[in-house]
C-alpha cells in the first residue's frame, strides 16, 4: 500500500522490473496536506488487509507524522521506506541530508508535486484567493529545488513556473527513484511472494 503521489513511480519501476506480481492499493495523495490523518487512513488499510498477505510494505516516509505512523506499522508487523518524507527516499538519505543542509530555507518538489502544484499548493494553501499570504508561507524560503524522477521539459518549465510564482530561485536535480527501485526489487524478488 502507498500513498498516491507515489503511483506513476512505483508503476513504472514495477513495470520496467517486470514486478507485475505485486499488488499495490493506494491511499488519496490528498493527505499529503493533512499528515494527522495519515496514521489512522494507514491502520485503516492494515487492518482490513491483515491475513491476505504474508508480508505489508507502506510507501509512505513518516510524512509529517512525528513517529504516529511507525508506531501503527508496529503493530502490525508492516515496513515502510526510510526517511521522513520521499524527499529523502527519492535523492537518498545522505545526499538529501547534504542539499538540505547547504540551503535549509528550500521548498522541495518532486514529479507530482510539480504536476500538483495548482491544486496541492496555490489553491491548497489559498494563494490563488490570498495572494498576499504568499510571503507569509515563504519569505523564509530562498530556492525551489525540483528533485525529479522521470523529468521531461513540460515538468521542468512548470517546476520553474512554480519556482516564479513563489518569487524563489529554481534550481533542477533529477534523482530518479532512490531507494524505492531497490527496495521493490528486493520485495518482488520471488513472484511466490505477492505483497
């Protein structure tokens, strides 16, 4: 089970690992806005889901839930993939560790947020009806770093966009998928094992 901002990702690392022996479900990537209710939508599935599989993986990092989400993984025995937020699992723990420290102040956007960013940030945080709460959410960013996974130059001009409309300097690294290729491989290793 995975958040849903992660699905083009994780379908496209299934298919082009010929993982098709997986199953995935997907909570609504909505929740990014609302990480409170991560936890209980995540117990939620895993309890419904319980005995139907040997194993359950969550695609999610801890996403703004400050350790409510592993202590509901816990309890049933279920693993999630490292890091705090895709972030980190996208450009790896230690490099994102090393981009953020270098400039703390940066707003952070992945594939889908950049597809996403009318809906999740400019309405989602009433910019599009407040514009002058734009400064209040981000005059203490200085940059938006778009970490992309399957980059293309449609992504790229609309991350630059968002990048503009934030009044904030852009910068561009493509980083793929991080640790999320690996860990599907090693999970989807034997087609016995549907999870």
């Amino acid at each position: 089970m995975a958040c849903g901002a992660l699905a083009r990702e994780l379908k496209a690392v299934i298919d082009a690992n010929a993982l098709g022996h997986l199953e995935l479900q997907y909570l609504p990537a909505g929740l990014h806005n609302t990480p409170a209710l991560i936890p209980g939508a995540v117990d939620e599935w895993l309890a419904a889901a319980q005995g139907r599989y040997a194993e359950m993986y969550v695609g999610y990092g801890d996403c703004g839930t400050g350790g409510r989400l592993d202590a509901v993984l816990e309890r049933y025995g279920a693993h999630r993939l490292p890091g705090a937020h895709c972030y980190e699992f996208f450009t790896g723990l230690d490099a994102f560790a090393q981009l953020h420290d270098a400039e703390p102040t940066t707003f952070y956007l992945t594939d889908f947020l950049v597809r996403q960013f009318d809906r999740l940030v400019w309405r989602g945080l009433g910019l599009d009806r407040w514009p002058q709460l734009r400064d209040d959410y981000f005059g203490n960013y200085t940059r938006v770093v778009y970490l992309s996974q399957f980059p293309t130059g449609r992504l790229v001009a609309e991350a630059q966009q968002a990048a503009d409309r934030l009044g904030l300097r852009f910068e561009h690294r493509p980083v793929g998928t991080g640790v999320v290729e690996p860990l599907l491989l090693s999970i989807g290793r034997t087609p016995d094992r549907v999870h």
